[in-house]
C-alpha cells in the first residue's frame, strides 16, 4: 500500500504488478503519478498544468522575439 504523495490516500499498488516509469492515478485527487521506483514503491507526482505553463512560456519567449512588433 502506498499513499497518495499530493493527499496522502492509500494507494493499492502491489510493487510486483507496476513497472518504473508507469503512470498511475489516484482515485482519491486524481492526481497522476509516476512510479520512480519500486520495493519499495515510490511515486512522483505529475504536475502537468506547470509543464504545460513552462513550455508556453518558452514558446512565446522564442516567438515573441519577433512576433512582438508586429502585434
Ligand atoms: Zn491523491
């Protein structure tokens, strides 16, 4: 059993059956995990919304370069 890292829910998660690399969601927040090791098992959450911000930001800083006159 392990517990959910962002609300702390137990998580039935046999350290047999997930893989390194496998991405589980917790049933409690829905937040996604990923398993960064096992036995014991050790999950990582997943924070899309901030990678998803920080590629946005790369992409206007490299379009906006150019970009930003003509606008
Ligand atoms: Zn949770």
């Amino acid at each position: 059993m392990v517990r959910c890292p962002e609300c702390a829910a137990e998580i039935d998660v046999d350290e047999d059956e997930v893989e390194e690399g496998e991405i589980l969601s917790c049933p409690e927040c829905e937040v996604e995990l990923e398993v960064v090791q096992t036995h014991p098992v050790h999950l990582n959450v997943i924070s899309e919304e901030e990678e998803e911000e920080e590629q946005d930001q790369e992409k206007k800083e490299v379009l906006g370069e150019e970009k930003e006159e003509i606008e």
